[in-house]
C-alpha cells in the first residue's frame, strides 16, 4: 500500500493548474489502455468572480455539479454536500470494478479530517488499487497525519505524475 497514493501538492493560487494537469494525465493514462477510474474537477471561473466545480466521471464522461450559487456578496463554501455524496459513489463503483488507478479529485478541508471522500481514496488503497489526487500545500501536514505518511508528493508537472503513475503501475 506504501507509496501508491500519488498526491499532486499545488500552491493556493495552483488549484486550476493542479486540476489541468491531473485532466491530462488522466487522458495519456487512459490513452495508453489504463484502466482509470474515479473523478477529476473542472472548474469554470466567470468575470464575476463566482466559479463552477464540476466532477467529471472519467469511465463514463458524465459531471456533478459540485458548487452552488449562494448569491451575490456570499463569502461561505459554495459547495454543495449534497452532490458530493452522489459524485462519490462513482468512486465506489470503480473500486469495486478494480480500475488500475483511482483519481479522486481533491483532498481538501473534509477529506484531512477523514470525511469527503477520504474513506473512498483508503478503501482503494486497502484493496490494492493506487490513488492519484491533489492537495493544496495549506493541508500537507493535516494530510501526512490522516494518512499515516503514505502519499508520495508529486509536483503539478504532467511528466512526473505520468512517471509515478507508470512506475505504481508496473
């Protein structure tokens, strides 16, 4: 289980970055016949300011909406709990159909503290499967103690995170 959970650590202001780069290492994996399952998020950012967060379902193509309009001037967490717990079963269905690698999108403020979709990302590792996400660096430490020092930190560069998926792969 050591050293098969990929974590792509991106700065505050690297989150788009992060998300691209994961989207592309998602599709030369999947170019090269890899079976990869789970979510990636695509967000959306408006000239307003406000943002969509979507999941995208990388073995169907299809996307949860994640985030949710509160309202002009609204300064709380646009997600929508709700969505994540619907996105997340995807997550379910790819472990129990052994994909190669999992990709789950983010872990965040609910996945360090064991929440979200964190008891997905561990039930794959449990069963053998290597987890791929991202990781603002604001929660690296909150990280290595939820997960017991098992991620291998990754920069937001699509050849190293392509090298470290083939190498759990091999």
């Amino acid at each position: 289980m050591s050293r098969r959970f990929g974590v792509i650590v991106h700065d505050r202001g690297g989150a788009d970055n992060a998300e691209e780069v994961l989207a592309a290492v998602v599709e030369t994996l999947r170019a090269e016949g890899v079976r990869v399952g789970g979510l990636y998020q695509h967000t959306t950012r408006y000239p307003s300011g406000r943002a969509r967060m979507d999941l995208v379902d990388i073995a169907r193509q299809c996307r949860y909406e994640i985030s949710q309009d509160l309202g002009a001037g609204s300064s709380a967490c646009c997600l929508n709990p709700g969505a994540l717990v619907e996105a997340s079963a995807v997550l379910r269905r790819d472990i129990a159909e052994r994909v190669a690698l999992l990709v789950v999108n983010k872990f965040a403020g609910m996945e360090v503290d064991g929440e979200g979709m964190a008891p997905d990302a561990f039930e794959a590792l449990s069963a053998g499967i290597p987890v791929l996400t991202c990781l603002s660096v604001r929660y690296q430490e909150k990280f290595e103690a939820v997960s017991g020092g098992l991620g291998t930190f990754l920069p937001p560069e699509e050849t190293a995170v392509v090298d470290w998926a083939r190498g759990v792969l091999a």
